[in-house]
C-alpha cells in the first residue's frame, strides 16, 4: 500500500539533504585543498580549461552548493525508501553516487569512462587528479552516511534537537566564505592568497564552533539582553577576531571593512531567529488551547 509522505516531511528531508551536502563540501574542500596543495598546481595545469579561481562564480562556489543540496534532496525523495533505514543503506547511495556521479556520468569528467574514450591521459598533476578523487570519495561517503543514519539513532536526534544552532553554524560557515570573497574583491586582492593559511580556518572553526553552543544558550534566554549578548558574540567571532588576525599576521586581507562585510552573516542569522520567534509566536496565538 503507497503512502503519501506529509509535504512538511518531505521538506525537511531536502533541508536536511542540502544542509549535510554543503557542510561535508566545505569540509572535505578546506580539508584536501590544503593537504594536496591545489593551489600550487592550478595555475600551471588547469588554466586552459577551467575558470580563474579569483572569478566570482568559482569564488561563489559554497552558494551554488546550496542548490546542489537541494536539487539532491528532491531527487532523493524519487527512491530513498531503497536506501533509508536500510541495512548498509549508506553504502547502496554511496554506490549510486560513484557510478552515477562519477564512473557513468555523461560528460567527460576525470575518472568516467566517457573520460577514457574521448580524452587523452590527463596532464593534471597527481596532487589535483588523485588529490580530487580522494576528496570526491570522502566526501560523498561521508554524505551517504549522515544521509542514511537512521532516523532514530541518537545522532540524529540530536541533529534534529539542535536544528537551529546547526543552521546557525551552517549561516556562520558559509558567510564567512562568502564575505572574504566579497572583501577579496572590493579590495582587489587574490582571495586564493588565503587557502593555505591554516590558521585562518581554525579561526573559521572556531567561530562555527563559538555560533553552534552560543546559539544553544540563547535558544533557552530569548530575552532582550540575551539577544544583544548573542549577536554581540556572533560579531565578535565572526568579524572582530578575523579583522585582528589579519592585521596581526599583516595578512593581504587586513581592511576594516571587513568589520562591515563579515557583519551580513551576523544579520542573516539575526533574520532567521526573529522569524523562527514570529512563526513561534503565531503558533502559540492559533493554538486554542494555549
């Protein structure tokens, strides 16, 4: 017998689809950029057949991965009842993924097969060809992993209790991407100068770690000085640390406009807090028996 899944389920497993694509992206990316050196190789190997990486759209890359996650979670919803709460069910989407994603994909990615008909043996050097496909298989298994646990494993309750603080934390990881893209820009420098700082991520991950248990706090506050002591370390993690850390270091970076840029992920938490509140507070009016 079919049963119909509830619309408001079925977008919450597209939100919870694209959320895990773009954390186990950023992660894996940051990750193996740094330990396989793309940078160095890029310019020298790629430069005939892919986008400059100071571009904005490449630039841009954590945004469009948003869409990724999403389109996934839609196409998900065709055949998960194949892989969730399945016995080794991680591993029948982690397969699905690797030939449909990269051994039988249509175009001529690296390692396809329409790659080895078409293309001549790569001149890429090994940390971008074999640096790429460890990144591609770590992280697309650690995607089908997090995507298949069981919705009853204690994991996911906690993903699901701690819903807000993870997005918060999802908001600060992304914007803090995006707003060193758009200082790099204003200020004309090359934001590629930054990836192999690694200090600049720890101070990344120390923000997203700060916003996910600050965000934990305030959700049992919600008062007006709460908010204020909230956003007020929001910005401080998010904005005054980096600008400090890149004046200290004499970084390229170092402008204080990034005080201004890096406040939008700030304010695009602040935003969907005070919504989270107002749909709270219409909940509770509609309910009768409040």
């Amino acid at each position: 017998m079919n049963v119909t899944i509830p619309v408001e389920e079925k977008f919450k497993f597209i939100i919870r689809v694209s959320i895990t694509h773009v954390a186990t992206y950023i992660l894996c990316g940051i990750l193996f950029s740094v330990l396989f050196d793309y940078q160095s190789s890029l310019t020298l190997n790629a430069a005939n057949y892919m986008r400059d990486m100071n571009s904005i759209i490449v630039q841009m890359a954590p945004l469009f991965q948003v869409i990724r996650g999403t389109l996934f979670g839609v196409v998900f919803l065709i055949f998960k009842d194949s892989f969730l709460d399945k016995k080794l069910g991680w591993l029948r989407l982690w397969i699905i993924l690797l030939v449909i994603g990269i051994v039988n994909t249509p175009s001529t990615s690296p390692f396809s097969i329409e790659e080895f008909i078409y293309y001549v043996p790569s001149q890429l050097s090994w940390n971008l060809k074999f640096g790429g496909l460890a990144e591609i298989l770590t992280q697309t298994l650690l995607f089908s992993y997090l995507v298949t646990i069981k919705t009853s494993h204690g994991l996911m309750k906690s993903i699901g209790k701690n819903k807000k603080a993870i997005i918060s934390a999802v908001i600060t990881g992304v914007g803090f991407s995006l707003s060193g893209i758009v200082l790099a820009w204003i200020i004309n420098v090359d934001y590629m100068k930054g990836s192999t700082d690694i200090f600049a991520f720890v101070i990344m991950f120390f923000a997203i770690v700060t916003v996910f248990f600050i965000t934990k706090w305030y959700l049992t506050h919600r008062t007006k000085t709460a908010t204020i002591i909230y956003l007020s370390i929001c910005y401080v993690v998010i904005a005054i640390i980096p600008t400090i850390y890149n004046f200290s270091t004499n970084s390229p970076f170092k402008s204080y406009l990034s005080l201004i840029i890096s406040g939008i992920p700030v304010f695009l938490i602040a935003f969907y807090h005070s919504k989270s509140i107002s749909k709270m507070k219409k909940q509770s009016f509609s309910d009768p028996n409040h």
